[in-house]
C-alpha cells in the first residue's frame, strides 16, 4: 500500500536492510511547479541524506564541483561527498537559490566548505565561469559531476518544440563539453569525472525523447573521453538513474497525471530516493574504483539495461 511516511529517511545507509521497505511505495499528488522546480515545495520530500548518509572518509581533502547540486540527485552526491571529507561547489540557476542555500547549510554543519556557483548552462561564457569561480574558491578540482539536466515531457514529437529540444542538448550535453573542457584546466591526475546519464539512455520514453537522446549522447561521450584521458590518469564514468523522485518530476518531466504512480513500475515497486545514487557517485570518485573507467553504474531498482 503507498505511503508517504517519512521516519524511514532517517536510516542509514549502512545499515543492513530490505531494499524494497527501505523506502514506502510513494504516492505523490499531482502537482506542479514551473521549471525548474524547487524540492523545498515538493510534496513528499525527497530524502538527499542529510539524515540517512554517514561517512567513512572515503573522500578526504578532495574539492569537488556538483552541477544540479542543489537539490535532487546532485544534492544528495553533494551532501555524500562533504559526509566524506571533501569541499563541494554546487552549481544551480539563481531561482534555486533556497534550495542550494539548504544543501550549503548540510555541508557546513557537516564540517566542510560549501561554495556558491550559481549559473545558466544554456550559455558557454558562464559554463567556463562556474568552472573557474569553483576552483579559485576550493583552492583547486579534482571531481566533476556533470549533473544538471532539463527534462520536459511532451505528447508526441508534433508537439515538441525547437526550442525546447535545442535547450535540452545545450544543457544536458553540449554543456558538457565545455564545462568538462574547462575543468581539465584544473584536473590533475587521480581526478574523477562523472557523468549523469539515464535509463532512457536504453529504454526511451516517446513523451521524452528529446532527453532520452541526450542521455543516450552522454553514455558516447563518457565512455570515449575515458579512453581519452585514461593516459592522463583522468578517470571518466556515468551514473545512470531510473525513476528517482526530485523536482524534475512534478515540474514537467512527466505527465502530472502519471505522478501518483511514479517508479512503481520497477522490480522494487518503488520509485529511489535521491541518496540512494550517492554512493555510486563517492565509489567512482574515490581511489578505489582506479581501475574502473567508461563504466555506466545503472542505479534504476532493478530494470534490465544493457
């Protein structure tokens, strides 16, 4: 039966337990915010692990840059990677300001530096900016998350835009490029580039196929640019997330009418909570996934992928 009891959120991650009642089966109301959507007016909240991820100093002294990091699946590989001893800059667009400034407060309290670097990715000049005001304010890079994304569903392909589908590859994917190609201004060998890419890199919705495209593009890319910069001691890997609840979903990324089901569709019958991508995040940032490169860790509740 779906439920929207939230005591749950407060488990920790390390705690042996059954993945299916980790999390209720959520039941969201419809409801919807304009793009890009704010967790703070979600309804449930999504849980980003400020009370269910603990540490174990896997990322000690490390400087990471977090696009999308304010709320969502950023948020929460923000909030693991200062649990595990690294400074994060979080990367979002100025009307998420109330949603990064919570995410800051969790890595503060946490006992690491939080840095602002708020920022339009529709324009290259401020992509290179955000690069540089991370590093200059960190003291240095060593982990990109190439997170941030725009997901918009449509009712057919008649019905999408130009205009939304040249935002959505300038976000999701040509954004990519030149804030990756800025960062390896900074990247020294043993950093870590990750990249997030989809389930629709396999299993295309038709009301998301614009985004499914560039999901598909961000798999390529991963997994040639890793060959790339292997030499170099620059690691290249992809998260790719299934159904997870984050403000992309009620503002547009799916049909409102399609939300009170959301994720149950998956062999867990639940949709994931946010945190539950971070670890995925911290192993391929961490030193010991050295020999793992142009690998896609396929998070998604148990959907077959290739």
């Amino acid at each position: 039966m779906a439920s929207e009891d939230t005591d749950t959120t407060q488990t920790d991650q390390l705690v042996f337990q059954d993945p299916v009642k980790r999390y209720p089966v959520i039941s969201p109301p419809e409801q919807t915010q304009e793009e890009p959507g704010l967790q703070s007016e979600m309804t449930p909240k999504p849980d980003i692990g400020e009370f269910s991820y603990r540490g174990t100093g896997r990322l000690e002294g490390r400087k990471a840059l977090v696009t999308g990091g304010d709320s969502g699946i950023g948020a929460a590989v923000a909030v693991a990677f200062a649990r595990e001893g690294a400074d994060v800059a979080i990367h979002y667009l100025p009307e998420e300001e109330v949603d990064a400034d919570e995410v800051v407060r969790i890595i503060t309290e946490t006992g690491r530096q939080a840095v602002k670097v708020p920022g339009d990715l529709i324009d290259p000049e401020q992509c290179r900016d955000i690069v540089r005001r991370a590093a200059e304010e960190l003291g240095g890079l060593d982990i990109l998350v190439n997170n941030a994304g725009k997901q918009v569903a449509n009712e057919s392909l008649e019905e999408t835009p130009d205009e939304q589908i040249q935002q959505t590859f300038q976000i999701n994917i040509i954004a990519m490029f030149t804030l990756t190609r800025e960062a390896l201004k900074h990247l020294p060998a043993g950093s870590a580039i990750i990249n997030t890419t989809s389930i629709q890199a396999y299993e295309p919705s038709p009301p998301l196929l614009d985004y499914a495209a560039t999901k598909a593009a961000i798999n390529n890319f991963s997994k040639g640019l890793a060959q790339e910069l292997a030499p170099k001691g620059i690691r290249v890997n992809a998260v790719a997330p299934g159904p997870i609840w984050t403000p992309i979903q009620p503002s547009h990324g799916q049909p409102t009418e399609d939300l009170p089901e959301f994720g149950q569709s998956v062999p867990l019958g639940r949709a994931g909570q946010p945190t539950e991508l971070a670890p995925a995040y911290v192993f391929l940032a961490s030193p010991e996934s050295s020999y793992v490169l142009g690998e896609t860790l396929n998070v998604n509740g148990g959907s077959p992928t290739p």
